[in-house]
C-alpha cells in the first residue's frame, strides 16, 4: 500500500491498520516523511478488541506508527472498546554538516 500523491496537514487512519500484513504495517509509516507538511497531525483511531483473523492487532498497528522518528504521540484516549492516538510531525533539522541537507 502506498500513501496517496501530495503532501497533508492531516491524516486519519481508522479501523484500517489492523487489517494489513506485518509488512505492509512497516512499509505505511515509513512513507509518513514523504508525505506531511511540517507539524501536520496523525490520527489513528481503532478498535482495541481484536478479531480473529486480523493480521495485526490494533495496539501492533498504533505502535508502529508512535515509532517513526519525528512523529510526537501528542494525546491519546483508550479504553477497554478503542484507543485513539493523535500525533504531531517535526521533520528533522538539516544541520549545517549533514550530506542530505
């Protein structure tokens, strides 16, 4: 799965996550730099009752994106029917010796 064309200030995913592959979960979030504008949000909304047959789980789903460098777990709510997590973008500073500034 590949992240639509452009950049966002905003990106919802919800019920979505838990219904990929262990590798198509590493391939989405990866994709997030390429695609948010500078302090954009990401808010992932999902069911915290797993149904049998999911590849992931929703706590897997969420965890994967709370890893990507720059994205800040911002707030979140759980309880024991969801758990929505909402995420703010800092893209890296260049510095003044980096070979990729």
């Amino acid at each position: 799965p590949t992240m639509p064309a452009g950049t966002y200030d905003l990106i919802v995913l919800s019920e979505v996550l838990n219904n990929r592959s262990a590798a198509a979960l590493s391939e989405l979030p990866a994709q997030l730099p390429s695609v948010l504008r500078p302090e954009a949000d990401v808010v992932l909304a999902h069911r915290t009752r797993d149904v049998p047959g999911q590849p992931a789980t929703s706590e897997t789903a969420h965890e994967a994106f709370i890893a990507v460098e720059g994205l800040e777990l911002r707030t979140e709510i759980r309880d024991r029917h969801f758990r929505i997590s909402c995420l703010r973008w800092h893209p890296r500073e260049a510095s003044e010796d980096d070979p990729l500034k």
